[in-house]
C-alpha cells in the first residue's frame, strides 16, 4: 500500500530526523531544500520496490510541495508566534492531504482503500463529532471567559499573558472530558481533577493571592461543567 509508505516516510522524514539544528536552517532556502532532499531520499527507500516513472514523478512533486507548505509556514510563524502549536497542526493535515490525493490518482488499490475508510466513516457521524469537540474545546473558551470576566475581572485583566496559558491548558482538559464521556470512561475525569490539584499547587501557593486561587477554582468548574455537559447531552441525543 503506497499510502502508509508515504505517511510513515513524512513522519520520520519531520520527527525523527529532524534535529534542532536543522529546524533552524528551515528559516533559510538551503535549509528548506535540504529538508525536502532528506524527505524525497526517505520517500524512495520506502517505496523503492515500488517506483516506476510515475511514482518517482509524484514524489518529487511532493516534496517540492511540502517545501511550499513548511516555506508558508515560515512566512506566516511571525504573524502567529503565540500559536505555533495551530501551525504545528494545519501543517501536518496539509501534508497528509497532498500525500492523500498523490496516492488517489496514481494507485488504484490506494484509491480503493481510501474509497472504503470514507464509507466506514460515516461522513455525518464524523461531522457530528466534528461539532462536538469545536463546541467543547473551543466554546468553551469563550464561555469560561465570559464567566470570569464577571466574577473575577480584576483578576482576570491582570495578567492576561498568564491566562493564555491557563486557555490552552483549559482546551486540553476539555479535550481529554470530552473523550472520556464518549468512551465511558468518568473516572479518567477524576484524575484529571487530582493531577491539576497537584501541578497547580505550588502555583497557587506562590501568587499567595486568595483571588488568584479563586480564578483557577472558577476557571476550572466552569470550563470542566461546560465540557461535561455537552458531551453528556451528545451521548444522549445521539
């Protein structure tokens, strides 16, 4: 199967053989271009039974374009510098997309295969859960805010540097509540209560601040309530 070789070439090709320095050289054409020759070289050892003119055409094709994506990526990181974990992730899903529709028109068995994982998706089931999680995860940002800014809005505005951390760290949690209602699982969400108690602690014990212990037990009801029941009201209408 040309697909998984092609996936399994661009995770290794960006985690395993990519060190620090050659993250900071990608800031460069060289460094781009080095990147995309390591990541064509891993391309045909996985596929080398495999390759025909048209497979070595879509490979390099492919690496040129993930040289266009990262190359994208740079130019945008400036404007996003505070959200590089998003980058992190539309990066990926575009190389995975491009590998998708390489293999779609040069593999009949791949395109049979993709054709197949689709139809036992349930492309309306996939939606809904698509919904689910964007409400959760990130509604739930806003709806914890909105809280917080009226109980706690001295507190709130103080250091809004810190509280962007405090919304990432509330988005995983969301994220983890929200999985543990689908799979049945609730006592997954009682350690989640117990290791942010513990890793908070010294926090909390720091500031010294009664506000401060305040925003965090608020911050952290509200955004846990909000997950809890909207993925208990998606079990139970669907």
């Amino acid at each position: 199967m040309l697909l998984w070789r092609l996936l399994l070439a661009l995770f290794v090709s960006d985690f395993l053989l990519q060190n620090g320095w050659l993250i900071k050289s990608k800031k460069y054409i060289w460094g781009l271009v080095l990147h995309c020759l390591i990541y064509l070289a891993v391309m045909l050892i996985f596929t080398a039974n495999l390759l025909s003119a048209k497979v070595i055409l879509t490979l390099l094709i492919l690496a040129f374009l993930h040289g266009v994506v990262d190359y994208g990526k740079n130019l945008l990181h400036p404007l996003l510098d505070n959200k590089e974990w998003l980058l992190f992730l539309v990066d990926q899903i575009i190389h995975i997309i491009t590998i998708i529709l390489a293999v779609w028109f040069i593999s009949v068995p791949d395109r049979i295969y993709i054709l197949s994982c689709v139809n036992r998706l349930f492309v309306d089931l996939l939606l809904q859960y698509l919904i689910l999680f964007t409400v959760t995860v990130f509604g739930g940002i806003f709806f914890t805010d909105s809280i917080l800014k009226v109980i706690l809005k001295e507190v709130y505005e103080k250091d809004n540097h810190q509280y962007q951390a405090s919304r990432l760290i509330g988005m995983s949690e969301r994220l983890l509540i929200t999985i543990a209602v689908l799979i049945e699982h609730y006592e997954l969400i009682g350690f989640l209560i117990a290791a942010k108690s513990l890793m908070r602690l010294p926090e909390i014990q720091d500031r010294n601040t009664e506000n401060y212990s305040n925003y965090i037990l608020v911050g952290t009801l509200v955004s846990y309530s909000w997950a809890l029941s909207i993925a208990l009201l998606f079990n139970k209408l669907l």
